[in-house]
C-alpha cells in the first residue's frame, strides 16, 4: 500500500475509567476535500499517528471503509439530493425522513407533546446528511455518545432523546425502507439514569402538617383548597384530577368511597384523553378527602358556579366552567405556597407526598393497585384484591386533623364489611372550614376579578 498523503484535522482517544483506550475520534478533511468525524476503533491504531494513517487509506480500500466510522458534516457534498415529496426510502437522508416521520406523528394524534419530541433529535443533528442506507451501527453509537460526553445534557435527557431516535428507526423498519434499526448500544454508551441533583427528591415532598395547611387554610381559595386536596390525598395526577367529574365518585362504597380513574385531560391538546398508563383503576377516597368533598359538593360548588353540581360536571372546574390549566394552576400552587409561608414545589409532589406518607404508615404492595392501576406481570392478570384491602391500604396515610369535641360515628361503630379506620390505626377526621367556605373563593392577593383556575 502507498504511503497517503498527510490529512488535516485532530483526533484524540476516548479511554474508559480504567484509562484504556476505547476508540479514536476526530474531525478530519477527506481527500474530496469534505470534512468528517471520524471513529476509529482502538485494535486496528494503538497511536494517534496510526490513527491519522488509517483515516488516510481507509477511503481507498473498500474492507477497511467499513471498519472506519465516517459521518460528513458541513454541507455534505456527498450526500444525495432527495426530493421532498417523494415517499422515503432507504437512499432518504435522516432529516428527511425526521421530517416525514414527525408530520405522521402529529397527524395520528395519539402524542401529546410531538414537539419535545422532535426537538430531543437536535441532539443528533449531525446525523442529518447520513442516509438511511448508510447508517450503521457504529455511526450511531459514535453520534449518541458524543451528546452523553458533551456535558449539556442530563442524563434522562440523553436516554429520552436515544428513544426517541430509536423508534424514528423502528418504524423505518417496520415500513420495510430500511432492513434493521442500527440503535444498537453496548453497556456504558448510555449513562445511568438519575438526576441531575441527585439530592433534590429528598425533598420533594410535603409533610402532614403541610398537607393540612395547603388543604384547610382560608387564605387559599376554598376551590384550589379542593382541586389540592384531590391531587395531596387523592394520589391523582393533575390531568386526571382535571378530568375528574362526580359520575366517577361513588360517595356509597364502604368502607371508603370510591373515585373511577379513567380519563386525563391534556393542557397541550385541551382534550380529555386515557390516562398516561390507559389502565382505568379505582381509588379508595380517604376519609379527609370524603368530608372535603361533601362540603365542597353542597356549599363550594355551587357558590363557585352558580347552580347546583350534575353527575357529568367537573368535581372542580375552573372558573370559566372547563377542565383547569395545568400552567396557570402551577403558578396558582406556587404563589398559594408562598401565601402560606412553605416553600416551593412541584404540584406533581402532592402524588409522591400521599404515596410516602401511606407506606410509612405501613402500606405495603397493593398501594400501587390504587395509585398506578394493576401491573403488567402475569401474576397481576390472575389477582383481584378486596376493595377492603385496598382500602386499608389508603388508610395508612395518617394526618393530624382538628377534632371535634366528641368522636365521630364512624370511628366508633364498624362498617358493614366490618373495617373500621381505628382498625389500621386511623381516626376519622373532621376538618373544620372557613365559615365564608362557599362564598370566599379568592384570597386576598389575587387582584383580578375571577381568573380562571
């Protein structure tokens, strides 16, 4: 083989934890005057001179191209003109096809957010001019660890954005224009996944004194006092408490009532839609969120929308009578926070908060039939827990609530079924209301005459 002719360009080793080089990698200007990133694997160039040597002679010997990683960048001389309104296929470049592949995705509606998810693949823009045909699975793995080793991103951030260009490739098979998904990724490519601030969950919780005060007190509004109390003890979702009618609140069950969970309404489609797993499930109602929806039923929902409460009405609508924004009841929550003088979180948190607060209180595996719905392993499809177990389960989440001056009836004589709340360990509460509960539904410092909620 001839001596080549010497390249521009800078190549460096990427190595493991242990120091050992892994593979070569650079930019490069090839002979026809493009340049290219390149990834060279370590057994065939044990120098960076080695490296540069083969870079050089790779492009004339057809075994080694395929061993040499190229990807053009630039303006990608090489790359083939592709009309746009012709179907993809196997010579469509990857932007192409990104392009063709989102406007379906949209098109189907069955994405929320399409948005973020083609944003995720600018991560991956230089892969844009490589054709479909010619993507391997060394140009990918080359592509994606160099977003992981940029640093810009975290680490669920990396993960999310390799899925979503993996299923962009599924299809392309299933579509039959490509034979096989080259997203193939070896242990290590992709980092493990955890938080940017590992510290922050610690404290992304409320605890029951808390709950107590975002729930109860009369410096909140009376109908976001509602909507948090379906969210902090109902274990919902946000959609899902937005979605919420009273058809799905069965106030009769015993020994707790209970909440159908079947639908989710989506701020960014302004629809109701299945819920994020599409597995209907039922909640026991704790026994606080029984008595706050009881008042809120009789007194708080009709002073806030003028006329008596149907089976098909929202539990808590908005001011405006629709199904509540998740942006604005955000920075609702927050501000109502500060009102009460506790710090800033997430509204999600209100979920993570009943879930801790009930496996504390000795909740144990079935937990998660009430607030996730059945799993998905074979033993979960043969297994139909008692409502009374479940209930018990919701249970477990204690909070010290304001007595009245004698003991409730249903924490002194036993249900029906024979489970009484003393029997895991919790009394009935009482929660005493604002006496301005119906008619006080704004506090102090919102300014504007009804904002929607």
């Amino acid at each position: 083989m001839s001596t080549p002719k010497a390249r521009t360009g800078t190549l460096e080793a990427v190595k493991d934890d242990v120091g050992r080089v892994l593979y070569y990698r650079g930019k490069v200007r090839l002979q026809d005057g493009t340049r290219a990133r390149v990834e060279i694997p370590e057994p065939k160039c044990n120098s960076e001179a080695a490296a540069r040597e083969f870079v050089a002679w790779a492009q004339e010997d057809e075994d080694a191209h395929h061993t040499i990683y190229l990807a053009k960048v630039g303006r990608a001389q090489a790359a083939p003109k592709v009309d746009p309104s012709a179907p993809p296929s196997a010579a469509s470049t990857v932007a192409s096809y990104r392009l063709e592949f989102f406007k379906r995705r949209r098109a189907s509606g069955r994405v929320e957010d399409v948005n973020t998810e083609e944003g995720r693949l600018q991560h991956l823009s230089q892969l844009d001019g490589v054709r479909l045909c010619d993507l391997t699975t060394p140009i990918y793995r080359a592509a994606i660890v160099a977003v992981r080793e940029g640093g810009k991103l975290a680490p669920r951030t990396v993960i999310h954005v390799h899925r979503t260009f993996a299923l962009m490739l599924r299809t392309a098979v299933a579509e039959g224009i490509v034979p096989v998904n080259p997203c193939t990724l070896l242990p290590g490519d992709l980092p493990a996944k955890r938080d940017a601030d590992p510290k922050w969950r610690r404290s992304a919780r409320f605890t029951a004194a808390e709950v107590l005060t975002v729930i109860s007190d009369e410096r909140i509004p009376a109908d976001r006092r509602a909507f948090y109390a379906l969210l902090f003890l109902g274990a919902l979702r946000f959609g899902e408490a937005a979605a919420l009618r009273w058809n799905a609140y069965d106030g009769t069950a015993r020994p707790l009532g209970r909440l159908l969970v079947d639908t989710s309404y989506s701020t960014k489609k302004r629809a109701e839609k299945e819920t994020k797993t599409e597995v209907p499930r039922e909640m026991p109602v704790h026994p606080i969120l029984a008595t706050l929806l009881a008042a809120w039923k009789a007194d708080g929902w009709p002073a806030l929308v003028g006329r008596a409460p149907t089976e098909a009405d929202l539990i808590v609508p908005s001011r405006r009578g629709a199904n509540r924004n998740a942006n604005h009841m955000l920075r609702r929550f927050h501000q109502d926070l500060e009102r009460v003088g506790l710090r800033t979180r997430r509204m999600h948190d209100a979920r993570r908060t009943f879930i801790s607060l009930a496996r504390e209180g000795g909740a144990g595996d079935l937990l998660k039939w009430a607030t996730h719905g059945p799993g998905t392993e074979i033993v979960d499809l043969y297994t139909t827990p008692s409502w009374e177990k479940l209930c018990a389960e919701v249970m477990c989440a204690r909070l010290t609530v304001a007595r009245d001056d004698g003991p409730t009836p249903a924490a002194e004589k036993k249900t029906a079924e024979g489970v009484t709340p003393s029997a895991v360990g919790v009394v009935h509460p009482v929660v005493h209301l604002d006496a301005n509960y119906p008619k006080q539904l704004r506090g102090g410092r919102d300014s504007n005459p009804r904002p929607p909620a």
